[in-house]
C-alpha cells in the first residue's frame, strides 16, 4: 500500500477507508471514516497537515498539499472530483470541487457549496455555503437547489458504497493480459 511516514509524521487513516493501490498518503495526513481515496491521488503531508473528514471522496488524479506548518482541511462528505487539486485550503462539510477544479491557499469552500468544473477559488478566496461558482475565477452563479442536492447526496453515497466494495476485495489484479486475451476483446 502506498502509505509512507516521512519523518516524524505519520498518516492516520480510519480502516473503514479505501486507499488505492496507486495513490500515495505521505506524511501527517488524517483520513476520517468509510472514505474513498482513488487511483493516481496524492495526498502530501510532508511539511504541512491534512485532514479529511467521514464520507469523503477523493476521485482519481486529485492532489491535496498544505504550505510549511499550516493545515489544508476537508469535511465530512465532500467530492474532490477527477484531477481537483486543493492546496492549503478549507473546504467545508458536503461541498463538491468538480473535476479539474483548483482551490488555492487560504480559500474556503463553504458547507454545501459546489464549484464547477475546471473553476479555479483564488488564494483567500471564500465561497459562501450552499452556492455554486463557476470560471476562471469562479463567481457565485447560483443557490444549491434540491435538484443539485439530490444528485450529489446521491453521488457522495456512491463513493462510499463503492469504497466497502473496494476494501469487500471487488477489485482483484488479473496480471497483464496475453496477445491471445488481447485478441478476445475485439
């Protein structure tokens, strides 16, 4: 499992949680409950905290970091979508970063809030709860409503079914495949 201590700081990860075989969880990084970890994330405590609450997804390709002596933390039950990248920042219970989205130092993404696609939460900047920005920077364009409830409630438990499917041994390492597997699939 790519689980590392670096120095004196050690991840804390709850064994209700999935960590991919090819993330990597290095140094002071605290994983709450029935969290899910994909493939290709970089969670990075070497020199700075961080801290995940129960619920959370972290799809793959996500990279998480904080500065020197200071803490990114993330809430119970957030989405990081595919590739997100959130850095020295606080993003609030139920909030969803969509794919490719990049939250920088010091912002806050408030409880419930969602921030597109590819949108960018500029250093210090904050989202207020329950608002979904877009854009390079995101702008608040809207109140969550129910119908974006009902999707992310839906999706959140998603994730944390498919992390007990996970650990449950749901994904088993076939090998490489042959010419002769190769040619089967066409």
């Amino acid at each position: 499992m790519p689980i590392y201590a670096f120095e004196d700081r050690r991840p804390v990860i709850a064994e209700s949680s999935y960590i991919a075989p090819s993330a990597q969880v290095i140094g002071d990084v605290s994983i709450g409950a029935r969290c899910y970890v994909g493939h290709g994330a970089i969670l990075r405590g070497d020199y700075g905290a961080i801290v995940i609450g129960d619920e959370t997804a972290i799809e793959e390709g996500v990279i998480v970091h904080a500065r020197p002596e200071d803490r990114t933390t993330i809430g119970r039950r957030v989405t990081l979508g595919h590739g997100a990248m959130v850095h020295n920042a606080t993003i609030l219970d139920g909030a969803v970063i969509g794919m490719r989205a990049v939250v920088s130092d010091f912002a806050e993404v408030g409880e419930g809030a969602i921030v597109g696609e590819m949108g960018l939460v500029k250093s210090k900047q904050k989202i207020p709860p329950h608002k979904v920005a877009l854009g390079i920077p995101v702008k608040v364009v809207d109140d969550v409503g129910e119908r974006h409830d009902m999707m992310t409630r839906r999706a959140k438990q998603i994730y944390v079914d498919l992390a007990a499917r996970y650990l449950a041994g749901g994904m088993v390492e076939i090998g490489p495949q042959t010419a002769s597997q190769r040619e089967g699939c066409r």
